[in-house]
C-alpha cells in the first residue's frame, strides 16, 4: 500500500472514531459530569482505531492519535461547558496545546512510510505476550497511552470549568515552560532527521541536544505535560495534589517502558552507543562530568566496595555505579538467587531465565569492576577487603566505603562457596533430577521456603506424594494468619499432605545441605517419616561473616547496624539484605533497603544527613512464587493480590523487575540451561 493510500486508511480511522465518540456524547448515557462524558467518549473513539489496527494487522494506527486526541477533548470542554474559566489564561493553554498538537502530528506526518511499517515496539509486546496478544494490544498499546493523555489533560478541564483568579505569574511560567518544551521537541527532532539522513552504518548520534541529554524529545514531551499541570495549578491552586498526576504518568512510562526499551535497542544494535550512555544523562542534562575545571586529567571517584552480589548486592552496587566506582566481590560467577526455591528445584529452566542472570547483563554494572573470589579478611583501619580467587591467589580491593552485603548460608541452595558456571549447573541438575525420580518427598519446614518448595513440587509432578511437615499448629508464623488460611487451601487442593505439631531431629553433624533419603524422626513424639527424597529448609540461616571482624558481630554473627544501615563506630562500612541485624526478621532484603543504602552512602560521601531504614513488623510479598494461574502477593496485613500469569511474563518480569528494579537487564546470549529430565 503507497503512503498516500495509507494516509487515506489512517485519516478514515480516526473520522470514524470521531463520529463514534461524537454519536456516544449525544445519544449515549448521561453521566452528569462533563469530564467523565468525555472520558467515556475518548475510549470509545480509541476503541474504534482499535478495530482498525486489528484489521489492518497494524497498531501504528494509534501513533498519531497521542496529538490529535488533546484539542479535541479541549474544543469538546470549550464548547459544551458553561463559560466559567478565566478567558485570557483559557486562550493561552488552548495555544499551548494547539502549537504542541500542530508540530507533534507533523512530525509524525512527515516520517510515516507508510502501512507496511508498524512501530517496532508494537510486534515486540504482542509477541512478548503470546497467548494474551490481543489483550496488550488493546491494554497496553491503545488503552493505556489514552488514559494517560487525558489524565494529562485533565488540567486543562479545570482551566476551563472552573472559575479562578485572574491571570498571573504562575501563567506566564506555564506558557514559558509549555513553549520552551516544544520549541526543545522541534530541535532535537530537526536534530535527529539530518542526522538519520546523513549518518553512516552504525553511527551513534551523540551531538547537539543528543550530547547534552539521550532523550531530549521525551524531556520535551514531559515539559509540556507539566506545562498544562502549572496551568491548572494556575486557576486552581487547591487541586495541585492531582493536577501533575498526568504529568507524572508520562514520567513513569518514560522511565518505565519507552527508553529502557530504545536504550535496549540502541545497545544491541550500535556498538558505539555505551559510550553515549556513560557520557549524556537520562532524560535531564549532564550536570558534571568527572574532568577537572580546566579539562587535564580525570578526577578520581570514592571507590565503593561491595561484598556480596547476590540479589541485595546487585541492586545496590547497580544503584551507585552512576555516582562512584563501584567493585562488585562475587563468589558466583553470576546472580544466583535464593529467591523461590520451589521453582528451582521443580522448573529449574524457568527458575534460571528470572533468577540466575550473568553480571555482564545488567546494563547498571557495565561501569561497575567484578571479581569472582572469596571474601576471606578485612583491614579496617586500612580500609582494606582481603580476597582469594579460584587458583588461590590473595588479593586485596581497597575502599572508601564497604557495603556488607555477605548474605547468609541456608540449606543446600544458599552457600558462599566459590563457584564456576559449570558447578552451578550441576548443582541445578542434581538437586532438580533427584526430586525428578521420587516416588514421595517430605518437605520440612515451616517457613516461606518450605511451603513454596511443597506447593511447586506438587504441582510440577502430581502423582509425586508431597508431605509437609512443620513444628507449629500452622506455617508461615512470620506472615499475618490470613495468609497462612489462604495458602492451606492451594496446597491442600494441590495433594499436599499437611503434618502440623512435627519438630524434626536433626542427625549429628547434618548441616541441612543437601537433599537425603531415608527416615526422619521426630523430636515431637510422631513416628519417623519415610520418603525417597527429603528436603531440608528449616531455616538454619548463618551469617556468612566468617571474614569479618568479630567486633563488627552481634552474638548469632550478624552484622551490627544503626537505623541508618551502617556499622557502629565505622561510618564507612554499611550492611545491608540477610546478613545486617537490622531487626528481629532482618528484613532489608525483602523492603527494598537497597535503595536507602545507596543513598545514604552518596550522603555520607557528601557530608549530608542519612535517612533512617524502618523495618515492617511482618513478612510480606510472594509464598509459592509465579503459578499457572498467577503470582499471588499478601500484603501485611494478609490479604492477597493475584496478578494474571500472562501479565508476569509479559509485565511484570520485564518490565517492573528487569527494567524498573534492576535498571535493565539485557537477553541472555548463550546461557547455560539445564534440562528437566520430565
């Protein structure tokens, strides 16, 4: 089809959604309020642009209706409301909207090929999504972006509904930032064309605004949507709670999905574009850069020490590397998470592509330096961590601020050993083919661990007898009892033999690593159990400190910390995940103290005042992990929330966790899988 026939198809489209919307305003019911007429109206019209992406097997039908949908939801407001706004600043945000309208559709105008082109971010969600296609489709692509326009809109309707004061400062300020916003989109455009026309095979653009920011035109973009905020705050002043609540909306689709998924893009396919990352600033500009004033020789950064990259490690090390320079201490060649043991040992494929994950693929430890050693010593009065590598070799990483991040020995699934790819591996199969082969297995435990270890054995091999012993009257006594209730029900349902009242006897010398047979016998009187398989995960957690000093330890071995994550009498070393003693559940780890550890190690380097780590008083989150049904999460107070399964795979790890949590994450390139034997 010639661009001028698409053009035709396109235009049709939206005259159809116009009469839609138009039809729904005047024959359709009757809200009693103007905004929600409107609101109703807009998704109706997407809706049918909807239908014609779908007809057409093109989503790019919605490209154009991000700037075209604003006048006409501001013409809809003018006319049919009462005049009641103040006139002077009514025109000066219609002209705003208009100019940003006008120069928006044009671009899109002039770089539309044509229908046999379709955005390529389109293709990649629906084929991210699979089953559930049509549902991101319409969600994701066409739903959401028109909820999120008129939430940015919805400031303009305040402007125009409501009466205010008289035209002022504020105002000129919102014209000011609205027009500048836009004139900044036109240049890095015009930028961005003559580069694209000119450029070289794999050329990066790195020049004019591209040099000063990587996304000027989505910094624009965000400037005009708080442009329209400052003008509702303008006529009203009371509202300014839930005017930026658009503008904030576009924020974290920026942050969220469109650059994590063109940085994503623009690293696989241009070998010169790391060097952009490290040297222009996400979306705002540079405010410095690492030369002295009169542009010799490098300044030099704090050097921050992380001890640990398991997951705590990781998100902290991935939270400083834009600020200091970071060296990462890994006894694994790679994220191996602790996290949901029951998916390691039965789906240890799927487990592996979440949580196991080389270092070079997070895109926030590419300035990050990581040595794979064990921790064996640390010089604190030199500020000196000690090391020995796979051959034996001592070496030593000097810092200006050590991040404890250790973690802890648990069960045969959490240990420091020092381990190459091919031992992970094994481990991986061993303990996955054992299971594999059982005829019954008995789970004991009472903690998170061990119930989602039961509930995924049974569900991956139901004709598996699956026991679950644990000493209490129920499990899980760190989570609310709502919990507790909910999660019986699914394992009940899923055959698992539920054994309350039953304290096992650890046999002397047993560390509860490894994976046994035979009997297990009962301090609680109960004859003993006997199964092919047993597995041990009763929380015997030790602190991996044996490196550390002893006055750095409480008495079970943990690492001593102030409210502020860092240790006594050194304000250089900071603690954070299982290993710090920060309450009695030592629950950094799970509440996300990664990001308040960055921080305050940003703030003591700065002389700045610290913020103090609040723990929770009880365990919340995910029991069983990810299910063929969903991901169940309880909150505090033990009542839980199901996310849908298709949204996980396609939403949840992807995007939350890969991009939003860990800052991107990139494809793994020929990493090791283990196969399941059935």
């Amino acid at each position: 089809m010639s661009r001028t026939a698409s053009l035709r198809r396109v235009a049709t489209a939206y005259v159809v959604a116009l009469l839609v919307a138009t039809a729904w305003v005047l024959v359709g019911p009757d809200t009693g309020r103007l905004w929600l007429d409107a609101l109703l109206a807009d998704v109706v019209a997407t809706l049918a642009v909807f239908g014609f992406s779908r007809a057409h097997k093109n989503s790019s039908f919605y490209d154009a209706y991000w700037s075209v949908a604003p006048p006409v939801l501001l013409a809809f407001w003018w006319i049919v409301a009462e005049p009641a706004g103040d006139a002077a600043r009514s025109a000066l945000v219609a002209l705003v909207v208009v100019v940003w309208s006008v120069r928006l559709t044009a671009n899109w105008l002039v770089g539309f090929p044509g229908l046999h082109h379709e955005d390529w971010r389109y293709p990649l969600l629906r084929e991210r999504a699979g089953r559930a296609e049509l549902a991101v489709d319409l969600v994701a692509i066409h739903l959401v972006p028109t909820l999120q326009v008129f939430a940015g809109m919805l400031p303009v309707y305040v402007v125009l509904t409501r009466p205010g004061r008289g035209l002022g400062w504020l105002d000129v300020v919102a014209a000011v930032v609205g027009l500048g916003a836009i004139a900044l989109e036109t240049v890095a455009d015009l930028q961005m064309r003559r580069f694209v026309r000119d450029r070289s095979p794999g050329e990066v653009m790195d020049r004019g605004l591209w040099g000063w920011s990587r996304h000027p035109n989505y910094l624009g973009e965000l400037g005009f949507w708080v442009s329209l905020a400052l003008f509702g705050l303008a006529a009203s002043p009371g509202d300014g709670w839930w005017l930026f609540a658009g503008a904030l909306a576009m924020l974290a689709m920026f942050l969220g999905a469109s650059i994590p998924m063109m940085e994503q893009r623009n690293l696989e396919r241009r070998a010169g574009y790391a060097d952009v990352v490290a040297g222009a600033a996400l979306p705002a500009p540079a405010v410095a850069r690492h030369e002295s004033s009169d542009g010799g020789a490098l300044v030099t950064r704090p050097r921050v020490v992380v001890a640990g990259l398991g997951d705590t490690g990781v998100l902290t090390a991935v939270r400083l590397t834009r600020h200091v320079d970071v060296v990462g201490i890994s006894s694994k060649p790679g994220l191996v998470s602790g996290q949901e043991l029951g998916r390691r040992l039965a789906r240890p494929e799927e487990w592996q592509r979440d949580y196991r994950i080389g270092f070079d693929r997070f895109r926030g430890l590419r300035r990050a330096r990581t040595v794979h050693a064990t921790l064996t010593g640390l010089d604190l009065d030199g500020r000196r961590v000690l090391l020995e590598t796979s051959d034996g070799v001592t070496t030593i990483e000097e810092y200006d601020v050590l991040v404890v991040a250790s973690g802890v020995t648990n069960g045969f699934w959490r240990r420091p050993d020092l381990q190459s790819p091919a031992e992970v591996d094994a481990d991986l199969r061993s303990a996955h083919e054992q299971l594999a082969a059982a005829g019954s297995v008995v789970v004991v435990g009472g903690g998170a661990a061990a119930v989602g270890t039961a509930a995924n054995l049974a569900g991956r091999w139901p004709d598996t007898e699956v026991h679950l012993h644990f000493p209490g009257e129920r499990a899980l006594p760190q989570h609310h009892p709502r919990v507790w209730r909910t999660v019986r029900r699914r394992l009940e349902r899923l055959g698992v033999a539920l054994h309350p009242g039953h304290r096992a006897v650890v046999p002397e010398g047993f560390a509860c690593d490894r994976i046994t047979q035979g009997p297990v016998a009962w301090s609680t009187g109960q004859e003993s159990s006997y199964s092919d398989a047993v597995v041990w995960a009763i929380g015997r957690v030790r602190p991996n400190t044996a490196w550390l000093p002893a006055s750095l330890l409480d008495d079970d071995g943990f690492v001593r910390v102030t409210p502020q994550l860092q240790v006594p009498g050194h304000p250089e070393v900071f603690a954070v995940g299982d290993v710090a003693a920060t309450d009695p559940l030592r629950s950094s780890a799970r509440n996300r103290a990664d990001r308040l550890l960055a921080r305050n190690v940003r703030a003591h380097l700065a002389g700045r005042a610290l913020r103090a780590y609040r723990p929770p008083g009880r365990r919340w989150g995910s029991v069983l992990g990810a299910q063929h049904d969903g991901l169940q999460v309880f909150a505090p107070d033990g009542r839980g929330y199901r996310i849908p399964r298709w949204s996980v795979d396609t939403v949840l790890q992807p995007w939350v966790v890969r991009w939003g949590i860990y800052r991107g994450v990139s494809a793994g390139r020929g990493s090791r899988r283990c196969r399941s034997p059935r």
